[in-house]
C-alpha cells in the first residue's frame, strides 16, 4: 500500500508484483495496482516486463497500461541495467507514450552498500497536458533530479529519504522531500 499526496489531495495505492525466472538468464514480472479514491493516480493499472542478461549487463522490455478517469496510457519501456566497478550500478529506461507521442529518458546511478545504498537521478523529456476542451493536448518539455540514501535496518526491512526537484516549463517547480518505508519478505 502507498500514500500519495498531490496537489493538496491524498491517494491511496495497493499494489503487488511478482517476479519469476523463465529460463537460464530470463527473468520477468507482472504487476498490477488500484487506488480506490483516484484523483490524480490511476483508477488501475497493469504491466509487465522480461529481461534478459547478456554481456555482463541486463537488457529489458516492458509494458505498463494505466487507466486514468478521462485516459488512458499505454507505455512502452525499454531498460538497461549496466554494471559498473564498485558494487557501482546505472540504470536507464526509456518511457514511451506512443499514443501521445510523449517520452522520457530517466537516468539512475547507484552504489549499493552492506547497509546503505546511494542513488542520484535525471530524467528529461516531454509530457502532454490535456487542454480544457476536448482531445487537444499540449507539449511541456520536463526535467527531474533526486538524490537519496536508503538503509537497510533489519533484513527486510528499510527506509528511504529522496530529495527532488521536478520542473515542467511553462507550469511549475516542484521541489519535495520524501520518506519512505519498505518492508520485504
């Protein structure tokens, strides 16, 4: 379960994913969400992805579906996981909205320690914003930087701090602090 807050509203999210190995080197998940008081998140959404290591990296394809109260999106994400010297990892994944002709290049860099991991990412791109009549939507050029530590308390158990700034030209900066709690089995 997870609360977000937006826009001076909270949603509530339940979620749950589940990973398999398909073959020697394959893997893949399924994952599917609700919010049952939608405002802002997605009513459902559903998704899935296969990845693959070759080369020393891991290569991956997704799918997310989101069905929003007046759209929906489908999302196509290809992603690469590249291995670095240094327990030193950097993540890309390519978020493409085909139906609106929108994307989104997000970039992560991260270390992962015994107890603590640190991370810093970028993401650019466009979005799209529906207009007040009809179909028509507008193109906003974005960006995205965080930084944040997670640490791990107990096996399974963790607690992430995120610092961010988000920037939507021509509609606003956000800047926000988040925290949170995993817990895992």
């Amino acid at each position: 379960m997870k609360l977000a807050n937006r826009f001076r509203k909270d949603n509530f999210q339940f979620y749950g994913e589940y990973y398999r190995k398909l073959l020697k080197g394959t893997w893949g998940y399924v994952s599917a969400d609700f919010s049952p008081n939608h405002t802002f998140l997605p009513e459902y959404s559903a998704g899935g992805g296969i990845y693959r290591y070759m080369l020393g990296n891991e290569w991956g394809i997704n799918v997310r579906f989101m069905k929003f109260r007046n759209s929906d999106v489908f999302l196509l994400i290809p992603s690469a996981i590249i291995y670095l010297p240094g327990d030193v990892l950097y993540r890309v994944n390519l978020y493409l909205n085909t139906g609106r002709g929108t994307y989104s290049l997000l970039n992560v860099l991260e270390r992962k320690g015994k107890t603590i991991t640190l991370f810093a990412g970028l993401s650019f791109g466009t979005s799209s914003e529906r207009l007040q009549a009809g179909e028509d939507f507008r193109r906003y050029n974005t960006l995205s930087i965080r930084a944040g530590a997670e640490l791990a308390l107990t096996r399974g158990m963790s607690v992430r701090l995120v610092v961010r700034r988000e920037v939507r030209e021509g509609l606003y900066t956000r800047n926000g602090v988040e925290l949170y709690g995993g817990f895992g089995w």
